[in-house]
C-alpha cells in the first residue's frame, strides 16, 4: 500500500470516527504499519497527512530523534 492510498483511506474515514477516538485509531494504525514492515522513511511520511499521523509518529519514536511536524499546504 502506498502512502497516497493510506492518506486517502484516512481522509474518509476520519468522517466517520469520533473526534475523540481519531487519535488512538491513527496510532494503531500506525502501529499496524510499522509491524507490516513499512520502512522508517515511509512512516516518516505519514505526518504530512495530518496533525493526528505527526503526533502517532512522535509516540512511537520512529528514526532519529527529530520531532515530526504536520506541514499545512
């Protein structure tokens, strides 16, 4: 899976999940990426889709020691 699907993928069901549960549902969705054996460049990508995939990124301390921010287009 590529990283333009999961963003698409996110991007519809995000209308679809409670505010309050999108948090832990990007990070185990994260979670259920790295263990599927994404590569760290590529999860590294995941937090320009949003905010929610920057902090999930941050939590599971991916790479190096940078902190990953979500970049507005």
């Amino acid at each position: 899976m590529d990283l333009g699907t999961i963003e698409v993928c996110w991007n519809i069901l995000e209308q679809y999940v409670k505010k309050s549960d999108q948090q832990p549902a990007v990070s185990h969705l994260v979670a259920e990426l790295m263990d599927t054996g994404f590569l760290d460049e590529d999860i590294k990508q995941l937090a320009n889709i949003s905010e929610l995939f920057a902090n999930a990124i941050n939590e599971h301390n991916i790479g190096d020691d940078d902190d990953y921010w979500f970049e507005a287009e």
